[in-house]
C-alpha cells in the first residue's frame, strides 16, 4: 500500500503540471468575455426563474420559457461567456486572471497595506520562504520534514501552529455534534445551475471557497452563489500552491478575490481555504493580517481526482469516501463535532455525486450546515451590516427574531436567489437572501476548533526530497 503511494508519488511528480490537475482552475480555459451583454444580475436571475418555471410545469410553460428553461442547466448554454458591465468596468484594477497575482504597480491601497504586512512577516518568521514550485513540486525543498517547524500543512498535516507564533489553529472539523461541516470548492462552476436548484430545493446552505479568477470568469454565477445565502469564502485568485510564492504574491492572491468579491457580491468573506491544503506560517500570517480564518478538512472526498488518468480514483472510490464519513456517524466518530469534507463544485461529477449522496448525509447526521453557522459566526463578512445565521436559526431551533427573518429568507429561497435586483452602484444583489440584517446581533468569536477527531484519512499524495532523501507522503 505505501510501496504503491509511494510509486504514484514519484508518478505524480515526474508528470509535473498533470500532478492535479482537475483541482481548480489552472487547466480551465482562459475566457475572453463575448458574447451577449448582461448588465445587471436581475436580468440574469429573471432567466434563470423562468427557466425554473418553465422546466417545473411544462404544460403551462410557453415555447419560450421551455426554450430557457432547458437553457438554464445545459453546460454549452450556461458556460458560453458573456460580458457583464460591472465586471468589464474593473477589470484593469485587477491581475490578470489564471496567472498568479502580483500587486498592480498603480494599486497604492494593496501597497501601502502590504508593506505594513510584509514588515511584520518579516520579522515573525524570518526562517520561512517560499516552497517548491507553484504547481506543487517539492523536489529538492530543503525543510526539516520530522520536526516541521512551519506547521506545513502538505508535511504532516499540521494545523496548530506553536502557540509562539500567536497564529489561531485552522479550523478542520464543526463542534457540534452529528453535523457535517458542507462546503464546496473551486466554484462558481459556470454550469452550477442544476446543482444549486438542488441545493435551493431543499433549503440548504454551504461554504462556497470561490476561486478569483472564476468569479472574474462567471460573475453572475457567483452572484448567484450569494443571492441563494450560501456563505462566500475565499480559495485565491489563481488555485496554486501558496507556500511556493513570495509574501507579495500570497498577499495578492488573497488581497485581489476578497476585493473582487467585494466589488461584484458587495461583501468581503472572513474566511479561506488553501488550494491543496497547502499553507504553512508565513501564508497563515499574511492571510490573519487580511482578516482570513483558515478552514481546511478532516476527510477528502476525493471527488476533484476522478476522471484525471494520474489520479486513478474512480467514481466509486469517490462514493466510498462518503460513505466512509457516513458510517462513521453510527460508530460514535461524531458525538463531540463533525466532519468537514473536501467536496468541489468542479465538474459534472463532482456536482452530481454531491446530489446523489446528500440524502445519505441527511440521514445519518443530524444537520449539514455551513462553516459560519457551525460556530456561530453571524458576521462571516467585513461588512458588520451583513449578518448570517447561526447554528440554532439555521437549524429552526431558535424561535430569536433573527430566526423568523431568516427562515422567511429561507421560505422564499426558491425565488429570491431569482429575484434579487442589482440595487445602487454596487453590483451586488442587495439586501438579498443572502443575509439578513438584523439589528444588534452579536457577533461571537470564531472559536477555532480544538477537537482532534476526525482527521485526515486520504488526500494529496506528493513526494518531497528533503536532506536526508527520499521522502514518500501519503497527505
Ligand atoms: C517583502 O519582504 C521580503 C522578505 O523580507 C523581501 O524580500 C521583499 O523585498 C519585500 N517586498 C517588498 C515589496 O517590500
Ligand atoms: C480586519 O478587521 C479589523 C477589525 O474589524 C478592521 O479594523 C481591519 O480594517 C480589517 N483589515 C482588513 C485588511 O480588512
Ligand atoms: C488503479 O486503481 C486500480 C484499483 O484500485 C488498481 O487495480 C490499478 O492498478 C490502478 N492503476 C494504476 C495505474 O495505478
Ligand atoms: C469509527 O470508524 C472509523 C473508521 O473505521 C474508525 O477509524 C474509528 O476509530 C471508529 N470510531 C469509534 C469511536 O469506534
Ligand atoms: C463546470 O462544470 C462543467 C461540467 O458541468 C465542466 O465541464 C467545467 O469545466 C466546469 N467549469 C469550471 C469553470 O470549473
Ligand atoms: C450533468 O450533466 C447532465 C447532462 O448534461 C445534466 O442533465 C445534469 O443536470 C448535470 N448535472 C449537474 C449536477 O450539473
Ligand atoms: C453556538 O450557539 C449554541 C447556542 O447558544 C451553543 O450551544 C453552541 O455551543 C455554540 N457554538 C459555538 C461553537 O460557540
Ligand atoms: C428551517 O425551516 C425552513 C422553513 O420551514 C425550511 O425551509 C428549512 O429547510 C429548515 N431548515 C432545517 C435545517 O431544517
Ligand atoms: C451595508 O453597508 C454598506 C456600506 O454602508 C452598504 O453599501 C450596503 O448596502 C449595506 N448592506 C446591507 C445588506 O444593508
């Protein structure tokens, strides 16, 4: 078994860029946008209702709204790019978009406040540079592989850093009980309709890690995302390895998707997730100094590697991932906190198995709810007029006014993700489900989760050649 890690790891390494690719964008085609004009999100979402319309009574639907109603889940139609006015008119503020990020030389805001950021890294961790290359190769790093004195994630899968560092711990598992920590990576996926349907039929919400340059790509897929109340975080602007790049470019690929989510969602998320899991000090600095609370996995899926040739993972070793979190929940594994599980809004399958193995997941925990309201946090963004709920409203034990708000958003999910408006100049869908604003919430503190169930029993299997040699790890 390790001997055949072992074998694939060198596998993975001697085909360099092929290593993962399947996770996130790199592969994913560049976009120039084209194609038909959309200026606001309301003309969007009003397409998309009437392709839910017309694909929920047939009958009644006119040609036409049949015509949009197919429209609205077939890949070819919901992924042909269009030109989308807000976005076209930012576009020179930002990097450009599959390539890593670097501070634009006419942005003084990013330089002033990465320079105050760079000064302080260098000072807490003058041992700890970039690693590898940026797709993940770390042949011939020169690292102390036993002791991992950066609490490197793709080493040992440390995720508490030495209280010295006065870096939190990562969050890798939801303390409640029974409840499965949802969340998606890699999104918005520009054919997310069916899936997020899905997901909007039955009420239930996640942690989306959107990627930036996706967001830049399907700017109205991502207002979507919003628009449905799913909790908006941040998975970088170009999906690479972070630990291989330099403070300003760890800076910029989070710096650059927070401010663009901002821009086109009118929200700027509290929280991150490393590509790969890869992150040590340095990066989990940077990120604390933008406000970025880490949120890695207890189990991965393993969905993102099927379908890749190098991987070999197939669509049923993927289902027995699940199903292997699933029973855990009837051996005791969950009577403390719950799992959170790397799952992706990738591609076809990805989405697919989601939906097929979600009334398994209901069944055998209690709850599946998103990362923010598994630890109470109502302010999973900047903006402290935005609020989401937390564990007892979403889960309609609490009978608190923010509960009746939210589960009236909830109630009207089925159309308010499809008729929230472009409100103002901002571009974001206001006062959309997304959120309910109400007045003195409290906002708790994120507790970081302290619990060592649960940990990581598969993920990304990479080799790294330290002093000593050879060394094979199975992540
Ligand atoms: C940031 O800090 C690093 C390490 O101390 C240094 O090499 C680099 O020049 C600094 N970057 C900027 C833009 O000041
Ligand atoms: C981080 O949060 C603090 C406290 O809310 C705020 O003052 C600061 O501006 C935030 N930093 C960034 C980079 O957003
Ligand atoms: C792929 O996986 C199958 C089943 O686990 C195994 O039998 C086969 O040897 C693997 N192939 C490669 C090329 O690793
Ligand atoms: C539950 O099952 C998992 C997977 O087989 C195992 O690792 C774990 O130790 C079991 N936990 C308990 C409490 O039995
Ligand atoms: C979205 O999913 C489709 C399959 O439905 C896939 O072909 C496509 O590459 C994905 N797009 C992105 C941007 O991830
Ligand atoms: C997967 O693709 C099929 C065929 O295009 C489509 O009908 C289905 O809705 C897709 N599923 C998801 C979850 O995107
Ligand atoms: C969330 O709030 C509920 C209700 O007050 C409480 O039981 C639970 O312990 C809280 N969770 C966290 C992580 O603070
Ligand atoms: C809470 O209640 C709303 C409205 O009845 C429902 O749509 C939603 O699915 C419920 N949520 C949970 C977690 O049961
Ligand atoms: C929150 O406040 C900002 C800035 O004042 C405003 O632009 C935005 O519309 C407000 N959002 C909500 C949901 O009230």
């Amino acid at each position: 078994m390790l001997a055949q890690a072992f074998l694939s790891a060198l596998l993975l390494v001697g085909s360099g860029a092929h290593a993962h690719k399947g996770c996130g964008g790199q592969e994913v085609m560049r976009r120039n946008p084209g194609g038909r004009n959309i200026d606001s999100y309301a003309e969007y979402a009003s397409e998309l209702k009437r392709g839910r319309e017309g694909r929920l009574d047939r009958r009644q639907a006119t040609p036409t709204d049949e015509a949009s109603g197919a429209e609205s889940t077939d890949p070819s139609f919901e992924c042909t790019g269009y030109s989308y006015a807000p976005w076209a008119a930012l576009k020179a503020n930002y990097p450009t978009i599959w390539e890593t990020a670097t501070i634009l030389s006419t942005d003084t805001d990013a330089q002033t406040l990465f320079a105050t950021i760079n000064s302080s890294v260098a000072a807490k961790f003058p041992n700890i540079g970039p690693k590898g290359t940026n797709s993940g190769d770390f042949t011939g790093v020169t690292y102390d592989y036993g002791t991992d004195p950066d609490c490197w994630w793709t080493d040992h899968e440390c995720t508490t850093p030495a209280a010295d560092t006065g870096l939190a711990a990562d969050i890798t598992t939801v303390p409640e009980a029974l409840t499965w920590g949802y969340g998606f990576d890699d999104g918005p996926n520009c054919s997310h309709n069916a899936f997020y349907d899905f997901l909007q039929d039955n009420g239930q919400k996640a942690t989306m890690f959107y990627i930036g340059s996706n967001v830049a790509d399907w700017p109205l897929q991502a207002l979507r995302g919003y628009a449905d109340g799913h909790q908006i975080a941040v998975h970088t602007w170009s999906h690479r390895y972070m630990t291989s790049f330099t403070n300003e470019e760890v800076f910029a690929e989070l710096y650059y998707t927070r401010k663009l989510i901002k821009d086109i969602l009118g929200v700027t998320p509290k929280y991150w997730r490393p590509p790969y899991g890869d992150v040590d000090n340095r990066v989990r600095f940077i990120a604390a100094a933008l406000n970025l609370t880490n949120v890695v996995w207890t189990d991965d899926s393993e969905d993102w590697k099927e379908g890749v040739p190098a991987d070999n993972v197939t669509a049923a070793d993927v289902t027995a991932n699940y199903q292997a979190v699933i029973d855990k929940a009837g051996n005791g594994t969950y009577t403390s906190s719950g799992p959170v599980v790397l799952t992706h809004e990738l591609t076809n399958f990805t989405m697919s198995e989601a939906i097929s193995q979600y009334a398994a997941i209901k069944a055998a925990f209690k709850y599946m709810v998103p990362i923010a309201t598994a630890y109470n946090d109502t302010n999973p963004y900047e903006e402290t007029n935005v609020t989401y709920p937390d564990f007892l409203t979403y889960t309609n034990q609490s009978s608190s006014s923010s509960s009746s708000s939210s589960s009236s958003s909830s109630a009207s999910a089925g159309s308010a993700g499809l008729t929230a408006s472009s409100g103002g100049s901002s571009a974001a869908a206001s006062g959309s489900a997304a959120a309910t604003t109400t007045s003195g919430a409290s906002a708790s503190t994120t507790s970081k989760a302290a619990s060592s169930a649960g940990r990581i029993e598969a993920g990304v299997l990479g080799v790294a050649v330290g002093l000593g040699g050879a060394v094979a790890m199975l992540l």
